[in-house]
C-alpha cells in the first residue's frame, strides 16, 4: 500500500526541524516528493539495487566509525541515529523512482546471491512506512526537551495510519481511538522520558569517571597513583577566537572541587541553581557587568547534547548562546543543555573579578594519611609570622624550584601515599600531583584553596587564525582565597606546555585537517543565512519542476535509451520483434521472468531448471540479436532482423518438438 502523499516529505521536515539538518532535510523531501512531477522511471534490476544497498551500508560503517573517533563515549549512538534518514535515503530514492516502486527484500542481504532465490520466493516491499518510521526515530534523538516532537510524531503517525484503517468504522469513531491512545501515550511518555533522563545521568556519572575527555560536575578522578606514562590525545576540543592575542584567557575553567578522598577530588554540597536568559534566549548574566572587560569566542562540542561550559576567570557575561538550560554552582561550574552538539559562544570576561562563593568548611580540610608529607613541608617553608600573600609566594617559589614536571607515572613504592612520595622523593610529575599539593599546603597554612580543572591555550594556528585546544592541554592548578577573592594559582612548572608539544606525534596535523574540515562544515551547516535561504529557494524549485516537469505519461529509462512505459511490455516486444514469443512459450511451463531481472540473469537461471540445456544455449545469441536492436542507438540492420526472426523460429519449432 502506498502511503499518503506528502507524508515522507513532511516526515523529513519534521526530522529537519528537530535536529537542525536542514540542509539535508529540504533537498531529500524536494527529491522524493518532485517524483509526482517528474515523469522519468528507472527499470533498476536486483543487481543495482543490491549495489545501493550496499553503498548504504558503507555509508552507515564510515560514520559508525567516523562518530566513534570523534566522540568516544557511548553518546555517539544518539548522533548515528539522527543520521540514519541520511543513510538510507538512496534506498528510498531507488524506489521512488523505479518502474516497480517497491524493493526486492533479497536485494538488502548482502550475504545472499541473487541466484540463490526462486523467482516464486521473491518478496517485495514499499519501505515508505519503514523510512517515515526511520525520520521519527532519528528526530526523537535531537532531544529538544519541548511538546513539539510528540506533537509532530503523533500527526505523521496518524496520517499514515489513517490509509490504513478499516472502512468498517467511521471516520469519526476512528478519530476518537487516535486521540485517545494521543492523549494515554503523552502521559506515558512523560514517566519514560524522566525515566530516561535519570538513567542517562547516572551512566554519564559512571563513564566520566577517569575520562579525560569529559568532566564530571560533582567529581574528578585523577592519576595520581597510577604507574607507567600519562598518554594524553592530540585531537582538538576548542577553538578560541580573539580580538587581539593580548585579550586571550590563558586558562579556560571547567570544573571546580574542594574535598580530596584518596586519590579523586570531590565538589561537597554543589547546589546547582538555574541561570535566566535574557529575552532574547541567547544572553547568559552571571555578574555584574565590568567596565574593563575582554572578549573571546569559543567554539566547542558539548559531546551527549549536555555537558560543562570552559570558561576564563571573572566570566560575567556569555552571548549567542541558545541553550535550552544552564545552571551554576557555587564553585563557579556551569552546565548547559543543547539540542545539539556543536556550540560557538561569546564571552565577556575581567580576570581581576571572582564570582565564586566565599569559602566553606571543606576548603580548608586535609586528609588524615596526606597530613604527615604536607606538615613536614610546611616546617621547611617557615612560614610562621608570615601574611597569606608571603605564604602563597613561599609555597609557588618551593615547587618552582625544586620540582620538575614530568609525564611518568610512578606510583607512591615505599610511601603512604602517592602524594607523599612526589613531595618526599620525586618532586616530579603532572599538573595533577602539583596542583592537588599545593591546594593541601595552602590549606595547612589556614589558606582557603580548591583544585580546578580546564585547559591551558597557548598554541596560535596560522591556519585557523585562532587558538587551537587540544585534549592534551588539559591542566590542573589550585584556585586560592586572597584578599575576599579566588585567584588563580598554578605552581606547574612553565615547561609543562613544551615537554607536551614534545611528546605529541609528529603526524598531528593531518587530524587537525580533518578537524578543521569538520568545524568548518558544522558551521556551514549551521549558518543561520544558509538555513533560512533554504526558504528562498525551496518555491523556486518547486516552480521550475512544475514548469519543465510537466504532465507527460510516465517512462521508462533503460540502459541506453528511453521508452514509454505506458506500453505494455508485451506489445513492445511484438512491435520491435517476435522474441515475446520465446517468453510466452516459457512462461506456459511457469518459467516467468521476474520484472526486474535481466534477460541474461534469467538465462543463466533456467540452466538450472530441468529443460534442455541445448535450447538455453540456443537462446544465447538470439538474446545478443535482440539486446543490440532494443538497446543500441544504431538500431540493427534489416537483414540482421530478419535473421533474429529467424533464429526466435528455429527456437520455437525446436521447442514444440522436444516439449510439447
């Protein structure tokens, strides 16, 4: 059954319109439904669409792995999903614009061979209910959060279950069912979508545990402990975009925590609260406006629609920015929700401002077994009679001095704890070990201290015009409490970035090619001129198709030439010679010829059927006779038909002697 005009056009839309793929979306829907004005068919034999199968399936590997690079958590499946309309668009092209306008099932085994079916175990489909069903389910992965896509999956369903029903009932009391089972599914998915929510977060919770790559709000485990070399990955996470190099934030803030268990820091009591937009939807406020202030742009992937803004320090102002919520804890972390994963923000920024909550009882604790190291360095530093600021000077001067930085992982070997051991012995290692200790010092010394995490941008791409971040400049340093204000304090050894840079491969830029690519193409696909001129041309299409369309008979297209379709197969056999004649006698014996299956496929067939293998053979050449004059623009010459008569003759007397 076909189903109602228009629906797969609107189900694209629908599909374009949650997940913002618009450019794909409008083409694709202008394609298949300008299959009513267009009157050219495709005769596509199993062969070809078995070939389009399988370009589908190479398409649906390619971004599977493609997806698993660029987003190494378990969220990749929400975007694979979003681009399954994508994926399988060829296969609904092919049938759209067949002469059957359905699809062999045979033909989406890949296992399978053509000459492994019988012609009377063929099974043929209409895939515009699977492919209607297929935009729906990639729409629900946009997560927009809103009434619009049970509004909008509710009416596509109804529409093409409305060709379906029975003509038993009225239109009426059909009507009344759909609205009511409407109304019963709206309120069941309301339990499953917080259901849902709840199980997302806490999956997330468990995977961001140790993942470099993405930071948890209420908790961050670090490598301190752990033995062999720190590897860290070369891919791009942000962009940075600036006014002038000197208005750079030399450190993106993540995350904020203040209580340290072992060898994990925790955020006590975050408290996230919601933050308001502004009217227009876009503008963030988290202070108050500074009158020397800076700007940056920052580009970056929220990776599973939702995650942690980086931010610099005295962050008061963030714009063009449409996320669906953003909230804020009181160490300074603020989460957002998006629709989709690419975002490009604006920040508004003074470094000499803190909008940080005043300090707490867990800023100033220290484990019991960490005690011990960090009270004997404190002896060393002779700190007595000094003031916070001379304090903060002694500790950032000890670890300049007499640690290094390093990327081995060396364990805590005799010591209590792995932390003991870098302050003790070492005196080497990653921003993690200097961080975490300095933070423990300055709390010894009666200091308010926590330990942040971000990113270090420093390295300028000619390419890009721009700072590129990479997941290897990730960093860790203590934020202090100075003068009634938190202030950054970072005691890693100014080489840290260098001794990186060294590490790194030497064939990184031939990913940073591939990810400019990326960023570039999100951004077209972004562009706001791009989407809306989709408008602007979607009515220009639709004109010209209509104007140069026409309302002709449908045709046929074959390999070589053009012919109408409105003629039987039949009788376009007789008119061009008597070869039907050869198809009739075999089709009496139940020999038939599937539609879409080539003369020669159907050759080969029959030499497996229990009819003479010579009368097959024979076949052969009359077969080459009568493919030349269908198919070859010169035509043959009359002598030649007069041959293939001839030879269509001798096979049929032939026939009649050996089977009738």
């Amino acid at each position: 059954m076909k189903i109602p005009m228009l629906s797969l056009g609107a189900g694209l839309i629908f599909w374009g319109w949650q997940t913002g793929m618009w450019i794909f979306a409008i083409p694709m829907a202008i394609i298949i439904e300008g299959s009513r004005l267009i009157s050219w068919r495709w005769d596509f034999s199993n062969a070809d669409v078995r070939r389009i199968a399988n370009l589908s399936l190479i398409i649906l590997i390619f971004l599977f792995i493609f997806l698993v690079i660029q987003n190494p958590t378990f969220y990749f499946i929400y975007t694979l999903l979003q681009w399954l309309p994508v994926v399988s668009f060829p296969l609904l092209a092919t049938q759209t614009y067949s002469l059957e306008e359905k699809i062999d099932v045979t033909t989406l085994f890949l296992l399978f061979n053509e000459g492994n079916f019988e012609i009377n175990k063929r099974y043929t489909i209409n895939i515009s209910y699977f492919y209607l069903a297929i935009c729906i389910l990639a729409a629900s992965n946009a997560n927009i959060g809103n009434i619009s896509f049970y509004i909008g999956m509710f009416v596509l369903s109804a529409i093409a279950l409305w060709s379906l029903r029975s003509k038993r009932f009225s239109p009426m009391l059909w009507l009344c069912f759909i609205l009511t089972a409407g109304t019963m599914g709206f309120i069941g998915q309301l339990g499953l979508h917080q259901l849902h929510v709840n199980l997302e977060d806490q999956v997330a919770t468990w995977y961001s545990n140790g993942n470099e790559q993405q930071t948890n709000s209420l908790k961050k485990q670090t490598n301190i402990g752990d033995i062999g070399v720190l590897k860290r990955s070369n891919e791009i996470v942000l962009r940075v975009a600036t006014e002038n190099k000197k208005s750079s934030a030399r450190i993106l803030r993540e995350a904020t925590f203040n209580k340290y268990k072992g060898s994990m820091w925790v955020a006590a009591k975050p408290e996230f609260i919601a933050v308001e937009s502004e009217k227009d939807g876009t503008t963030w406020r988290l202070g108050n406006k500074s009158a020397n202030s800076s700007k940056i742009t920052i580009s970056a992937n929220l990776r599973s629609n939702q995650g942690l803004l980086t931010l610099p320090d005295g962050t008061f102002k963030i714009d063009e920015l449409p996320v669906s919520r953003m909230e804020k804890n009181k160490y300074g972390t603020v989460k957002v929700t998006k629709k989709i994963d690419a975002i490009t923000y604006q920040i508004y920024f003074n470094n000499n401002l803190s909008f940080d909550n005043p300090p707490i009882e867990e800023d100033l604790q220290i484990p019991n077994q960490e005690k011990l190291a960090i009270n004997q360095i404190l002896r060393q530093l002779n700190i007595q009679g000094k003031s916070p600021q001379e304090i903060v000077n002694l500790v950032d001067k000890f670890f300049n001095q007499n640690f290094t930085y390093s990327l081995q992982l060396a364990g805590k070997n005799n010591y209590s704890t792995a932390l003991s051991r870098f302050l003790l012995q070492t005196r080497s290692g990653h921003c993690e070990y200097f961080a975490t200790a300095t933070t423990l010092l300055l709390r010894a010394a009666g200091i308010p201290a926590r330990y942040a995490v971000g990113y270090s941008v420093h390295e300028f791409s000619p390419l890009e015009n721009q700072y590129i971040v990479r997941s290897r400049h990730a960093h860790a340093w203590t934020m202090v409490y100075l003068n009634n204000k938190w202030q950054v304090l970072d005691t890693t050894p100014a080489d840290w970035t260098n001794i990186e840079d060294a590490a790194a491969s030497k064939l990184g830029f031939i990913s940073d090619l591939w990810s400019l690519f990326n960023f570039k193409l999100r951004y077209i696909i972004g562009s706001k001129d791009l989407k809306y001129g989709w408008w602007l041309i979607f009515p220009l299409i639709l004109i010209l198709m209509w104007k140069f369309g026409g309302k002709k008979d449908v045709r046929r297209l074959s390999i070589k030439r053009i012919l109408p379709k409105s003629i039987a197969k039949s009788e376009l056999n007789r008119n061009d010679s008597e070869f039907y004649l050869i198809e009739k006698a075999l089709n009496e014996l139940g020999l038939t010829r599937h539609s879409s299956e080539s003369l020669k496929n159907w050759i080969k067939r029959l030499k497996e059927d229990s009819i003479p293998s010579d009368l097959i053979d024979d076949m052969i050449p009359i077969v080459e006779l009568y493919y030349r004059e269908r198919f070859d623009p010169e035509g043959i010459k009359e002598t030649e038909k007069t041959m293939l008569n001839s030879y269509i003759q001798l096979w049929l007397d032939k026939y009649c002697r050996v089977l009738k």
